[in-house]
C-alpha cells in the first residue's frame, strides 16, 4: 500500500445500526478508542441507521456533536444489513473501509489485524470469527452451514467457508461495488467475486451487551435468495 499521498491515511468505520440505541454509547466509544489506539491513522465514523424507530440515529448525533468526522446516514425504512453496508460504502470517504457490529462484537486487536492485512498489500481482508457466539436451534445450525454450502455452489473459490463476519475493503475495491448495480445483494459475495487480493484475520467474537441480534432466520432466508438467485 503506498501512502505518499498523506501521511496518515484515512479509514471508514461503518457501522450499520436498526434499533440499536442501548449501543450507542459504546459504539461511539469504541470509535474514540480505535481513534486513540491506532494514531498512524485517520478515521471517520459513518452510522448507517436503518430505518430505527428508538432513537438510534439521535443518540449517535448527540454524543457526536461537533464531531465532524461522525456522520449518520438514515435509511427511510429498514432495509437490511447489506443494503446499510453499501449505504456506508457509498458515503465512506477513506483510503479503505472496515465494517463493523453495532452491538459492539469486534475486539479493539482486530483492528490492528485488519490494518497489517492491508498494509501488507490486501485488497480484502475477511475478519473470521474464531470464537463464534453461539446461536441455539435452527438459526445456530443455519448459521454454521450457509457459507460452505456457499462457497462450495458458488465458484467462489476465495470466500471464506468459515462464514466472514466482517471486513476491510480498499479504495478501489469500494468504488468497484459502488459501481455494480444490483439492487438485492450479498455484499460479501460481490467483494469476494470482484477478483482483489484477499486474506484473512481472525479474532473471538465478543458477546453482545445489551439487547438481541437484528440477524433473524427470515433475514437469512433472504440472504440465500439474494446470493443464489439474480
């Protein structure tokens, strides 16, 4: 990665949010933290409220108020996770974008491990959960098996069977998805299948502090369709 055009290379945090207000605190929290942790470089904040009804958007504006490198997209209606994260990409203004969870799942080391990724030449580095939370029952089971049936059916022969949870896209990669029209989307699929160099982080995932995911076995079933079926 060349950085003579500045010496300290901007990176968007994108956080897509639906109802999550109780996370808010710490959310704008751990953005400060990365912030302090890694002053090599820049980093701006982008909240992708999707289509909250508590608050989430408000809660984000009033604690970073005067903060110009905090900003919030609001969706009209709940859209769902992936159309946040292109929403996110779409008004992210950094050298390389890094997604991350609302309910605060990601370790401050993983973004240490996403920027050596990057500095060390990839494009796409996948963040790889090596300690999942557990999901009980059918959604844990489905959870599990979607992404090696995936890359398996899929020719994808870079995407994680492990399942991705996260992850960091360079400049090019995210004017290059910015570009492609497709309306219902498997964002992950679409980096994956756009050729870059990819690699791999790992981390544990952390628990979720307050309240429950916005992930539902409906919005998964979705997911299947929109990656299997144009």
């Amino acid at each position: 990665m060349n950085h003579s055009d500045s010496p300290r290379p901007l990176v968007s945090l994108i956080f897509p949010a639906f109802n999550e207000v109780e996370n808010v605190d710490a959310m704008v929290g751990f953005y400060r933290e990365v912030a302090t942790t890694y002053p090599d470089y820049r980093f701006e904040m982008v909240v992708v409220d999707d289509g909250s009804t508590d608050g989430t958007a408000e809660r984000v504006i009033a604690l970073a108020a005067g903060d110009s490198s905090v900003r919030v997209v609001s969706l009209s209606r709940n859209f769902g996770s992936h159309a946040a994260l292109s929403a996110g990409l779409a008004q992210a203004s950094g050298a390389a974008a890094i997604t991350l969870s609302a309910d605060r799942q990601e370790p401050l080391s993983a973004i240490g491990d996403f920027l050596e990724a990057w500095e060390a030449g990839a494009d796409l580095v996948w963040g790889l959960r090596s300690v999942r939370v557990q999901q009980a029952g059918v959604q844990g089971i489905f959870a599990r098996n979607f992404s090696q049936v995936f890359q398996r059916h899929s020719d994808l022969h870079h995407y994680p069977a492990e399942g991705p949870s996260q992850m960091l896209l360079t400049r090019p990669l995210i004017d290059t998805l910015n570009s492609m029209p497709e309306g219902n989307r498997n964002l992950i699929a679409m980096a994956s299948w756009a050729g870059f160099d990819q690699r791999s982080i790992s981390y544990e995932q952390l628990p979720r502090p307050y309240g429950t995911s916005k992930w539902t076995f409906r919005r998964k079933v979705k997911l299947v369709l929109d990656s299997f079926v144009e």
